[in-house]
C-alpha cells in the first residue's frame, strides 16, 4: 500500500520530500507548498528595492560636510601660520635695511662734521683730504651697494607632507552575528575528547579521543596524531611561530601541522593551567587556581617566561579567570 500525505487530514498519496518544510507530502500539498514559497519572494524584491532607493536618495553632501569641515578648518590654521610667518620675514626684512641705511646715514653725518670743522678751522692736511676723499668714496660704493641689493631673500617650497591630514576609514563589520549561517557541518564528539579547539587559515585543531587532529573546512580530518599526554585546558594558534599551541594541564606543548609533532616546551611546578592566547610576540596563560595568575611569556627566541600577572591586577582573591582571549592590543578575560 502506498503511503498517505503527512499534512493533517490529507489521505492523498504521498509524492515527494518538500524541500521548505521538509515533509512528505501529496502532489496538491507540494504545489500549495511552493506557490506559498514563491509568493515570499515579493516582500524580498520589494525590501531590497527600499534599500536600493535609500542608496540612490542617500544625501552624501551630507556625509561628507562633517568632515569637510574639520579639512576646511585644518586649512585655515595653515593659511594663519603661514600668514603669521611671512608677516615675521617682513618685519626683519624691513628691520635690515633700515638699520643698514641708519649706519650709512651715522656715516655721512660723521664726515660732514669732520669737514666743517676743519673748513672753520681753516687748517687742513693732504693726509686729511685723501682720507676724506677715500671714506667718500667708500660710502657711495655702499649707497650703490645697497641701492642695488642689500638683502637677498632666499625660499624653499613649502614641502606637504602626505600624512599631515589622513583618512581613517571605518572597518565594516564584516562579522554579522545577526546572519550567522545555520550549522554547516557536524561532527560526532567522541567520549573522553577535551572541549579545546582552535584554527589558522587553514585548519582546525580538535582533539577526538585519543588523538589530536586536525580538520579541513569540510571538517575532513586531515592529520592526526596520538595524544598520549594530560588533559587539554586550552588551545591557541601563534602565526609568529607557525605553530599551535595547546596547554596542558602543567605543560605548554607545540604541534607543528606540517609533521604534526609535539615540544614540550614549559613545565608550570605545583600549579595548572587554564587558558591560553598569543599576540605577535607574547603568549599569554592563565592558572587555574582562585586569585588566578596570568604568566606572560615571550615567544622568541624561545618560549620563555617573562612576567606573571598576579591578583589583583588580574581579578579578586576569589575569583577564577576561565578564560583570556588576545585581541587588536586587547587582554579580555573571563571572570
Ligand atoms: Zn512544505
Ligand atoms: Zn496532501
């Protein structure tokens, strides 16, 4: 006997899987299901033509004018200073060659007397006269002197630096978590795994019982090694070693993807771990204990540590960091 529709009351035979509600149904049942499916597709057209015409109506004088100004202003105060500048160079200019004819002007004023007087005296020497006649001379080579060119001004072009005014441009986020995908592949989880994972570019790193292994997007496991050592607290990928890093209870291990070898290469005495994270240079772990610690160790030329950050820089005497994630700068923790 063939079997009936799925939809409530519905005794005609069933003629395949509908693909929107995922049950399967009569000939009648499938069409009535794809019409309702098509007609969702008007609401569709008509949002996407409301974004459309926000777009095209979207007032970009606006947008702009904000900043426009602060360019606006920034070119102001550079028309002041410049400005301020020149009226300085003025002013020593003017300053020079004032000073410089006031000499001259000392000058003549110097000889004229030195004649008069030996005119009243009516007493002169040839020494005198050739003298005389020598300063005068001297003094109409500098009246030329500075009739023609006293003072040169010398300029270099104002050189603008590309950086003096720079665009900062807002990231969009490209991580929407209000449109995150619904589940795009799933894994069993086998019994006596630990919960860690992490990923670079390229892989993911979980650990299956009882090996550590690492998958592709497709969650195709890839590579995988025994993991014969404690329990996993944590996992992190450092890009400055092309390493991961994985923390263990009182060890911090390496596995390189390429051989998929494991360094021990710290050993944490009467304490263990928590969590993990890297920035480009520092590794950061937590210990997993109240009044957590956090230990900062420097990635090259060896893992070493550097510092520990002890409560309550890190949190209260009570509390238990769970967690740490490195981030732009950042240090979040999970309290
Ligand atoms: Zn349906
Ligand atoms: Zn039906």
């Amino acid at each position: 006997m063939s079997q009936a529709c799925t939809m409530n009351k519905c005794t005609r035979t069933l003629r395949g899987l509908c693909d929107c509600c995922q049950q399967n149904l009569c000939l009648q049942h499938l069409n009535e299901h794809n019409i309702e499916l098509i007609s969702q597709l008007n609401p569709l057209t008509d949002e996407i033509n409301i974004l459309g015409d926000r777009l095209e109506t979207l007032n970009i004088q606006k947008i702009i004018a904000i900043e426009r100004e602060k360019l606006e202003q920034w070119r102001q105060d550079c028309y002041k200073k410049i400005d301020l500048f020149f009226e300085q160079k003025c002013q020593e200019l003017d300053q020079f060659v004032n000073e410089r004819i006031d000499q001259q002007r000392q000058e003549l004023k110097r000889i004229q007397l030195k004649i008069s007087e030996l005119i009243n005296a009516q007493e002169t020497t040839r020494h005198d006269i050739d003298s005389l006649t020598s300063t005068i001379r001297q003094l109409e080579r500098r009246f030329k002197n500075i009739e023609e060119k006293c003072v040169t001004i010398h300029t270099r072009p104002l050189l603008i630096d590309g950086t003096l005014v720079s665009l900062e441009k807002t990231i969009q986020l490209e991580l929407d978590l209000s449109t995150l995908s619904s589940v795009y592949r799933t894994i069993h989880y086998l019994k006596g795994s630990f919960i860690s994972l992490t990923c670079n570019d390229r892989y993911l790193l979980i650990h299956q019982h009882p090996n550590l292994c690492l998958l592709d997007r497709e969650l195709n496991i890839v590579k995988q090694t025994l993991w014969s050592y404690s329990e996993i607290w944590d996992m992190c990928w450092s890009s400055e070693l092309d390493r991961f890093i994985v923390l263990g209870k009182n060890n911090i291990y390496l596995i390189n993807e390429n051989t998929m070898s494991i360094d021990n290469v710290h050993k944490i005495e009467r304490r263990t771990w928590a969590s993990c994270t890297c920035s480009d240079t520092v590794l950061f772990a937590s210990t997993n204990e109240r009044a957590s610690s956090i230990m900062e160790f420097a990635l090259f030329p060896t893992i070493k540590l550097r510092r520990e950050w002890k409560y309550p820089v890190t949190c209260t005497k009570d509390e238990f960091i769970s967690d740490i994630v490195y981030n732009n700068g950042n240090l979040a923790l999970m309290i």
